[in-house]
C-alpha cells in the first residue's frame, strides 16, 4: 500500500520537490501543507502526473487550531516533513522586533506546532524529518533569528528523537545549504542591497564558498530527506545531515 507522507511547504521549493520525489520513486500519497491554495494546487496536480495521490490543506504553520483541525480529518502517516519556512534579515540594531517574532514562530514553533498536531496520525515505523539549515550549523551577521530557529530545530529534532524512539518513530532533521528556490533568490537580493554588491557578484561568491561551487537543487535535498524517511533508515536516529556539498564537516 502506498504510503502516505505530509509536508508543510509543499506548494514550492523544496517541500514542492519532495512530494514530487516520494509520488515518483513510490507513488505515495501526499498531504500537502501551506498558505498558498493555486500553488498547492499545482504540486498536487504535478504529483498526479508523477504516478502519486496528493490532498491539499491550506494552513498557516503558526496556526495550531487549523492545524489540529486538518489533523481530525485525516487518516494514517507514515511520515512527516517540516518544510514550511521564512528567512530574512533581522540585524540586532535595526527595526526587527516583529520579523525576529515571525521567524521563531514560523521556522522553530512552526515545525514543534506541525510535530505535535499529526504525531496522533504517525504509528510505529513513521518517520519525521524536520528541514533545518547550514545557518542551524553556523552564525551568519544579520540572520539572527533564522539562526536561532534554525539551530533550534535541530536541538528540538535531538529531542523529540529521543522521546519517540520508544514508539517507533524515528526523528532526524537535515540541514541544506545554498538550494535554487524563491528563498535563496530572495536571500541573495537582500544581502546583494545590504553589501552594495550585485546579485551576480553575491551568488559568485556564494557558489565558491561551497567545496562543489555550486547551489544545489530541490530535487537533491528532496532525495536526501526521502533517505531519512525510508523505513530502511533505521540507524538515523536524533541527527542532522548535512546536505550542503562539504560546507559543514561535522
Ligand atoms: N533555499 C535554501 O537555500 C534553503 C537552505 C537551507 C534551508 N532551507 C529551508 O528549507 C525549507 C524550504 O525552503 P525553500 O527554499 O523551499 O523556500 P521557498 O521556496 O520560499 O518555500 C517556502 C515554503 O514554506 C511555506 N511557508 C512559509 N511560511 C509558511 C507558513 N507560515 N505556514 C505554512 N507554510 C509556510 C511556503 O508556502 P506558502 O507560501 O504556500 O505558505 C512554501 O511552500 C525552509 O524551512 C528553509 O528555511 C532553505
């Protein structure tokens, strides 16, 4: 029987990826999460031609009361990915009160929300893999609150790891770095503004400050999430995996 797997972000990037990467290697069935119901719309279409079954649901992942609510009308997991997120600039001396609070509840009391409104729905055997960052690894200037989240949600992934095992539930989070979706455009624009750099000179750089030189695609990340989340991984349990071409080497 197909499995069924649900992923927040699934309307772009790499949540987008992911679903398209489980309805093709598994026809599995997708329940796809995020607040943007045409594009959802058209992963769950594109997942169909891939040889899988999509629903969507819209949700805002800082909502709880949505959440549950969605959680009440579906059936068995046997996986979760929390892929919803933000990134942006909140510079400690500038106006970032309200951006550094959009960030936390999105990225880290976004993924803790989605964890604890569908772990009812995931049996023994499930699977849930938590999308960090290399910015969950290391400190950039100016990220500061998408480095808090996101080195949170690795610690809340060691936790949770440990607190499930007992059911069967394997926890993992993966920790990408530079990926070609609309975030890392945005990401390379803002710093671009901020440096008085071109984008052209900013994305250079980046590439080369990756051992590969270069960002990756979704669809890479998606192969390396659908690893953690295949019953086979059974040895992955409480880790972060690196999925940033030799970036970060522990
Ligand atoms: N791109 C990179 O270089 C990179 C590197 C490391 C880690 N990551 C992480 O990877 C994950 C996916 O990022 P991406 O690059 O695919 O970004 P993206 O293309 O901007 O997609 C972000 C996704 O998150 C959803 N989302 C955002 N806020 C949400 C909210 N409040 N509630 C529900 N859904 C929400 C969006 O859906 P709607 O707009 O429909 O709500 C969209 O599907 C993020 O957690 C990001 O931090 C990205």
């Amino acid at each position: 029987m197909a499995r069924s797997i649900l992923i927040t972000g699934g309307s772009r990037g790499i949540g987008r990826a992911c679903a398209l990467h489980l309805a093709r290697t598994e026809a599995a069935h997708l329940v796809l999460l995020g607040r943007d119901a045409q594009a959802l719309a058209a992963t769950a279409e594109a997942v169909r031609q891939a040889g899988g079954t999509a629903d969507t649901h819209g949700a805002d992942v800082t909502d709880r009361t949505r959440l549950a609510g969605i959680a009440k009308v579906l059936g068995p997991l046997d996986g979760l990915v929390a892929a919803a997120g933000i990134s942006g600039m909140t510079p400690v001396d500038g106006d970032s009160d309200a951006f550094f609070d959009e960030i936390l509840a999105t990225d880290l009391t976004g993924p803790w929300n989605t964890v604890r409104a569908f772990l009812p729905r995931l049996g023994s055997g499930g699977r849930i893999v938590l999308v960090s960052s290399v910015l969950g690894r290391f400190g950039v200037p100016g990220y500061g609150a998408y480095c808090a989240a996101k080195h949170g949600l690795i610690g809340l992934a060691k936790a949770l790891a440990l607190e499930l095992i007992g059911q069967g539930i394997v926890v993992n989070a993966v920790a990408p770095g530079w990926v070609d979706t609309d975030m890392a455009q945005t990401g390379i624009r803002q710093i671009a503004a901020a440096t008085g750099r071109t984008e052209p000179q900013v994305r250079a750089q980046a590439e080369g400050d990756v051992p590969v030189k270069r960002f990756f695609q979704p669809e890479e990340i998606a192969h390396g999430i659908a690893w953690l989340l295949d019953p086979a991984n059974t040895m992955q349990v409480g880790q972060c995996l690196n999925l940033d071409g030799g970036v970060v080497q522990a």
